[in-house]
C-alpha cells in the first residue's frame, strides 16, 4: 500500500538537503546552534557514565577482591544496615563493647571453612612535612603485595613497603612530604619506596608495612576472602555474633529494604532534587537556541516557499519542508556536537579526576541508549524549534511573499497579551510547585514563563525600536530593521535569553550557596588572627609551654601583637579547667523548642518565626571555641573581638564593674546576665547575676568574657591558658605548617587560625558557570550573524544608494547590541526568577524538621549580572572586527 504523505515527505527532505547545500553559512550556523547544547549534554551523560560506578566497581574500591569486610562490634548481636556502614545493638548494654580483644583465630571460627583473613587498620598521626610544617595525616597499614588489595589500592611504581621503615605515597603525599616521612619527635622516620594510588581517594595517602604503625592496634578489621560469596543471610549471621559486615555479594545485589533492620542515615531525606529541573530547562533552552535558526532560514526562503504554494503546493507541504530542515539539521548537529562531546570527556578525562572528582572513573565507557537518546532529543527539538517558523511560513500571503514585501511588521496584540498572560500564568504554577514542593511543576512553571516572554518579545523589540529617532544612522537603522523583521529578530533575542537565564540561574545557586555559608559561619577570632590554647593539665604541657607558645607565635608572625587570654581554673587543681563560668538564658527568653520540640509542622513555623530560636538552625559552620570561660579586661575584648573606639571602651567599663560581654542578646534579661558556675567537685546548681554588655555578632567574632569579680565570687582562679596574635593577613599554608610543628615541639595545641568561612560549592558548579557564559556568546554571535544574513538585502540597497563602506560595519554592530541587549535584559529576568523559584522550593522542602537545617537565602549575583552586561560589548566588539566593510551587490539569481 502507498502512503501518499510520505512521498511529500521524500520531497521536502530532499528540498531541504539541497537548502543546506545552497546555504552553506546558514546551514553551519543552525548546526552550530544545536550542538553547542547538544554537545553539553553529551559531556555530561558521557562523564557521568565514566565516573558512576557499577555496584561491582563499587565493591572494588571498597575491599579489592575480597568478598567481605569483618568487624567484630560486640560480644552479643547486633543489626545492621546493608552496606555495612550503621549498626545498633539488639540489646542495650553500655559495658559491652569491644574496645581490642578479638584475635584472628576466633574470627575464622565464625567464618566457612577455607577463608583467608588479611588484617587492615588505619590511624591519625601529626607528620612532618618536606618545609618543616606538622600536618595531621591519615596512614593506612596494608601489604600492598597481596593480590587481595587490587582495585582498592594500585602500586603505580617502586615497590611495596615491606620493613617497618619504609613507606609509599600517593603523588599528591610526595609532593607535601617528599622522599622522608617522620614523626615530630623523631621517633619513627619512614622513607618512600614506592608510589601507590586510591583509585577512590587521589588525594594524599601513605601506606605503611603491616606492624609499621606506631600505635597499639584498636578494634581490629579484616578482609575477608571467602570459598563463597557472603549472602544477606550470611551476614545475618555473622551479625547475631556482634560482628558487622561490608558484604561484596550484597553490594552488587541488595536484599529488599524490609529485610534490612537498620537504615542508613537519619530520617527521611526530603530534600528537593534540582537534576529534574535543570534537565527540562536545559530541553526549552535548546528550543529557543535553534528557534532563531530556522526562523532565519523560513525568511530566506519565503520566495521559493511561495513559489512552492503558486504551483499547488498545500499549507502541509510549505510546514514539511521547514520541519525537514529542522529534522536534517538537528540530526546533523546533534552528531556532530556528540562527537565531540565524547571526544571532550575521553580526552578530558584525566583533568576532571584530578580537578573536580578527586577519584578515577571507571574506565572508557559510553551508555549507547543514552547517547542516542540525546540525538533523538535534539531532533525532536530541532522540529520543535522549527514548529513555529514552519506554521508561519504556511499562513504567508503568497502574493506579498513573491513581490518581496515584508508584510505585516506590527506585533498582533493577541500575541502580546497572550505572552503576558503565559508569563503571568507560568509564575503562579511555579509558585504553586514552590509551595508544594512538585518539581514537575516547577519546571512547567519555569518554562511558560520564558515562553510567555518569547511571546512578548516582538511586541518588546517594536517598544524599543521607537528610541530609534533619536539614535545616529546605523543603530537607527539597526533599530528599524530589527523591528520589521521581528519574525527572525525575536527568536534570535529568545536564543541569547535562553543561554543568559542559565548563566544567572547557575550564578544565583553559586550565590546563595556563599552567602549561607557566610551566615553559618561562627566566626571565632577576627579575620587572620591566629590562637593557641596551651592545652592546660594535657599530658603534653609543661612549665615552660607558654614560654616555648610565645616564642613559637613571635617566629613563624613577627611584629603580630600578641595577647595573653585568661581562663578560669579550680582552686583546688590549678591544672584543671573543669570549674567554669557560663553565661546561660534565662527561662523567659529560652527557644521553647530547646525543651519541647515540635511535633507538627504549624510548631515548627511559630518556633521558626520565633527570634529567640534563631541560634537553633542546623549549619555547616559548627565551631567549637578556642578558650571555654575567658576572664580579662580591655586588652583581651580587643584581641578577641576586634572591638575599638567607644564600642571597646563600653565594654571594658563593663568589665571594669565587675560584669560580662555577650554576643547573644538573649543572654541579656533586664540589663543583667545569668552565670552559671560549674564545679566537678560541687554539684550543687548556682548562679550569680553580673552587669551585661552587648557586642554585635555581625561584626565582632569570639566568645563571652568574664570579669575576674566574677571568677573571685564563685571562688575560682584564674590562670593563663593561651595566646592571640592580631595579624595583618592570614598567614599561608607554609607559615602555618610549621607554627604547627614548633607548638608540637612547645607541647600545646595546633593553632586556630580564622580564615573565614570555607565554600563547599562542587568546582563542576564553577565549570558549568563557565561554560554558560560561553555558550551565551556564542548564542549571541550566532544570532547575530543569522540576523545579518536575514538583513542582507537592505544591505545592498544601502550599497546602491552610496553609502559608505563603514555602515556595512556599525550596522553590524548596532544589530549585535540590540539582540544581545534585549536577549541579555530578559535573560537575567528570567535566570533571577528561575533561580528564585528553585531555591525557595528547597528551602520549603526542609521546614518540617527540627531544628531546621539553614536556609538558602535569596541572593542576587550581581558579579554574575556585571558579567552578563560584558556579554553584549564582547558581541559587538566581536562583529565589528569579523564583519567585511566591504557591502555586497545582490543579484537575483534566476528561477
């Protein structure tokens, strides 16, 4: 049976590969457009196959080739979650647990018959470095000759450490310790023999010789090689003898959920994913990235379409032949940007797990289904793009069309109020998805609204073509132009609008991240200033670690100031800092939460809304302070604040009558402060009442200091335990290293040295950022160069009335600074509003805990808005050094 459709079909693609032919400029411009993206998400899909691991390769890098991980817990059963990393005993028993004891030969009684048990521990000692510096290193105690670590650990070159003495290192280790390791003291020295490798850790890493580590051995672990696999029940097992297991078999095929007691984790992770809403952006983008393309294309042709339709040709026929322009293009792009994509990650992959993982991948490895489902997405995106351009050049007026007139030039008010009713209509769904916490419906959301401003854009560039009067020649031109051609400008501005709403999207999480990273921070110390608490009553301290402290400090930072900072000790033990003044609230303006949490989540809004709950948020910026109960005067509020002028006279007045220095206003009742007084010996509850005095926490760091009245009235002394030192700057990782190893030598502690808060952004974030400001230029090149190829015959016309040759040139550039600037413009609107919309509903997704984790606050980048505003100099700048001022001579070619 003949299908009539597809021999029309048939025509037109073969009408379009001959277009693609005939216009070899614009056909590598639409390619372009479309695998630019494309090649985007064949990155990703392909660096996240390489580096997503299959459960085996999982295993692998967790035991080599062994079948399990034993590790005796207890002497009475436990239970445990599936992959071996929670456990909870079956019954309660504080004096149960094993702390050393069980020995090799009575962990190969609970095992089958015929299994091999290879020991492995791992240990936390302070190291020199190759510059002198002490730094806490991990080292890991394995015979790396034994088959069974393969996978898990790789001799790279030298050989394996076989004597007490000798050690190997990962690159990055030799890079920090050079070809000798040693202990502070010099007791153990160990000189590298080899160079090994974690495949799932490439940062620094030793390996010492079994026996080689300088401690006793704690709980002792095993791997475990087995006749057969270890089983869930196996494990089961194993768990009723208190010993929990990291099982290769379960690993590679967990047992049911209900079948595992112990889940990992705590609680439900309700957490809104943004992988979802950062796909279907990325599908709308890729639309209105190739939109101008074939909008452009339907243009050029609109002579030959409407030629197509004078001898017969039906509305159906004109619409498959621009949809096949989009189905031969977006196959063509959408190989090509795969081929290079796959090319990029292959290539590339040794700096991405060096630079952004940290691990290696699990080999050269690309998922065909995916791949080709991305070419079969940019295909149908390639039609969808076409869709419109394809109707409209099926509605044209054939007669308008042949005589080479534009037509109508005004933008239809139903477009214009539909757009704004899509936006408006796109806001409340995305509000709506925010409150309710449905991703699908933040990205429908998301995506009417940047339709609803595609709609609006023609009515926009019209709006702004009116400023043209009062513009020289060419902008004026370049106004006019863009106004009368707006079926093709205003996909061009909805291109570079697509790539400028991911950049500031992306700029807004990056942001927020920052700023909440900022907020949780607890700052202890002014900014670079460094401490050293001298660890009083510690095995390690001595009569002269002070004297040896301040010697060191005076060293590594001259002419820092330093302070001697006080702290409160017993009478009775002058060594011990266990007696104590704390400033406490009272119970009026304690957060009720603190005792009764909330059980649904309307009390879990009031207590949210209540300002004296504000301290209860769960944050990444959890810092213990260096000094717990510090008395001083004048001298130590400036040390430890940064406080001065009239702020630090108040407070040293305050000190001076006997009073306190809080950061917590809520501490402060009526002008006073409670202190709770802590004695080990007495344990008996008191309180005294002093004189408060409020510093800003925004501005002053540190903890609460105490008068020395108020020591004397609870009846403590009070003694020296450390010292600060007002910097300039932070000091480098150099200086500090070996601050580190001269405090070692003094018998104190590590310094603490403020540096602000520390990011914990992903650098992929960081890339991506990048790579959306590249692919927003080069979508507004792209449209900039099609709309010039839309204009050309006013360019010739220009010619033939004798205009100069420099028009040619500022045209160009006018044309660039109105599609990236009104592309920019409604980029940003809509970046700002899709990161806003993301960012609250992931907030909303996690305000029924208690306490609530911190919010993302909603931030606006504007570095990231500063850079978009480069973004249409640099495509002005960039079409006015590759345009010909030289203007062409049009010649109609026969038909």
């Amino acid at each position: 049976m003949k299908l009539p459709f597809l021999g029309s079909w048939r025509t037109a693609l073969r009408i379009a590969r001959r277009g693609m032919i005939r216009a070899k400029g614009r056909s590598a411009l639409v390619v372009a457009m479309i695998a630019v993206p494309v090649c985007g998400l064949g990155y990703a899909a392909a660096s996240y196959d390489m580096f997503t691991l299959t459960p085996a390769e999982q295993a692998t890098r967790v035991m080599g080739q062994a079948d399990a991980i034993v590790r005796p817990i207890r002497s009475d059963p436990i239970v445990q979650d599936a992959i071996g990393e929670y456990w909870q005993p079956v019954v309660e028993r504080e004096d149960d647990f094993l702390a050393t004891g069980v020995t090799e030969e009575q962990m190969l009684a609970l095992l089958p018959d015929g299994t091999r048990l290879v020991p492995f521990r791992e240990n936390t000692l302070n190291l020199l470095t190759a510059t002198g510096g002490l730094v806490e290193a991990e080292m890991t105690e394995l015979d790396l000759a034994d088959p069974i670590h393969r996978g898990r650990a790789e001799l790279l070159d030298g050989r394996a450490p076989t004597a007490p003495g000798e050690v190997a290192m990962s690159r990055a280790a030799r890079e920090r310790y050079g070809d000798t390791v040693r202990t502070p003291d010099g007791s153990r020295v160990w000189t590298a023999v080899g160079t090994v490798e974690f495949p799932a850790d490439l940062g620094e890493r030793l390996v010492v010789a079994p026996g080689g580590l300088p401690v006793p051995p704690g709980l002792n672990v095993w791997l475990a090689d087995t006749p057969d696999p270890v089983l869930w029940s196996g494990v089961r097992d194993l768990n009723s003898s208190g010993v929990m297991v990291t099982s290769r078999a379960v690993l590679i095929d967990p047992p049911d959920p209900s079948e595992v007691p112990v889940q990992g984790g705590t609680g439900e992770n309700t957490t809104l994913s943004l992988v979802p809403v950062v796909v279907g952006l990325a599908v709308l983008e890729i639309v209105l990235l190739a939109g101008p393309a074939f909008a452009v294309g339907a243009r050029r042709r609109q002579r030959s379409l409407a030629l197509v339709a004078a001898n017969g040709g039906t509305r159906a026929h004109l619409r498959r032949i621009v949809l096949a322009d989009g189905l031969l293009l977006g196959l063509a792009g959408a190989v090509i940007g795969l081929v290079i994509a796959v090319l990029l990650a292959a290539l590339g992959r040794p700096l991405a797990e060096e630079l952004l993982v940290g691990a290696r991948a699990g080999g050269y490895r690309f998922d065909p289904p995916m791949l080709t489902g991305i070419v079969v997405l940019a295909m149908v995106t390639g039609l969808l793009a076409a869709a419109v351009p394809a109707f409209t050049a099926a509605r044209a007026d054939v007669v308008t069309a042949l005589t080479g007139r534009r037509g109508v030039v005004r933008s239809k008010r139903r477009w214009v109020l539909a757009g704004l009713a899509l936006a408006a209509c796109g806001a409340a769904i995305a509000v709506l998805g925010v409150r309710t916490v449905e991703v699908q419906l933040i990205v429908v959301g998301l995506a009417v609204v940047q339709i609803g401003l595609v709609l609006c854009t023609p009515a926009l560039v019209g709006l702004v073509a009116r400023l043209g009067a009062m513009l020289p020649a060419a902008p004026r031109i370049a106004l006019r132009d863009t106004a009368r051609n707006r079926a093709s400008a205003a996909p061009a501005i909805a291109a570079v609008m697509a790539a400028v709403a991911g950049t500031v999207a992306i700029g807004v999480y990056l942001t927020s991240t920052v700023d909440r990273n900022r907020n949780d921070h607890q700052q202890l110390l002014p900014m670079g200033y460094v401490a050293v608490n001298f660890g009083l009553g510690s095995d390690t301290y001595t009569a002269r670690t002070p004297e040896l402290a301040r010697a060191a400090l005076g060293a590594a930072l001259p002419g820092a100031g330093l302070t001697e900072v006080s702290e409160t000790v017993c009478r009775y033990d002058r060594t011990s800092t266990g007696c104590q003044l704390v400033p406490v609230r009272t119970a009026a303006q304690t957060c009720p939460g603190d005792e009764h949490p909330p059980a649904t989540p309307a009390e879990v809004d009031a207590l949210t809304a209540d300002p004296r709950c504000a301290g209860s948020r769960i944050g990444s910026g959890l810092a213990y302070p260096v000094f717990i109960s510090m008395i001083g005067g004048r001298d130590t509020v400036a040390a430890v604040t940064g406080a001065s002028g009239s702020v630090l006279d108040e407070a040293a007045a305050v000190l001076d009558r006997g009073g306190v220095v809080v950061r917590d206003p809520f501490l402060i009742d009526d002008g006073l402060v409670t202190v709770a007084v802590s004695d080990p010996e007495n344990a008996t509850e008191r309180t005294l009442t002093a004189p408060g005095y409020l510093l800003d926490p925004a501005t002053h760091p540190g903890g609460n200091i105490l008068s020395a009245a108020l020591a004397e009235k609870a009846g403590f002394d009070v003694v020296v335990t450390g010292l600060v030192a007002a910097t300039t700057a932070e000091p480098p990782t150099r200086t500090v290293d070996g601050l580190n190893a001269a405090l070692a030598a003094a018998g104190t502690r590590s310094p603490v040295v403020e540096s602000g808060p520390v990011g914990d952004e992903n650098p992929l974030l960081y890339v991506l950022a990048a790579a959306s400001a590249l692919i927003t230029l080069g979508a507004a090149a792209v449209a900039t160069g099609l709309a010039a190829a839309d204009g050309r015959a006013d360019l010739s016309t220009l010619a033939a009335i004798g205009a100069s040759p420099g028009i040619r040139r500022l045209l160009s550039i006018s044309q660039a600074g109105v599609i990236a600037g009104l592309g920019s413009l409604l980029g940003v609107t809509a970046g700002v509003g899709s990161g806003f919309a993301v960012l609250a509903a992931t907030n909303l997704s996690r305000t029924a805990e208690w306490p609530p984790p911190s919010p993302y606050p909603l931030s606006v980048p504007w570095l990231n808005l500063l850079s978009i505003l480069i973004v249409p100099v640099v495509a002005m700048l960039g079409a006015g050094l590759l345009t010909r001022a030289r203007l062409p001579i049009e010649r109609r070619r026969p038909t």
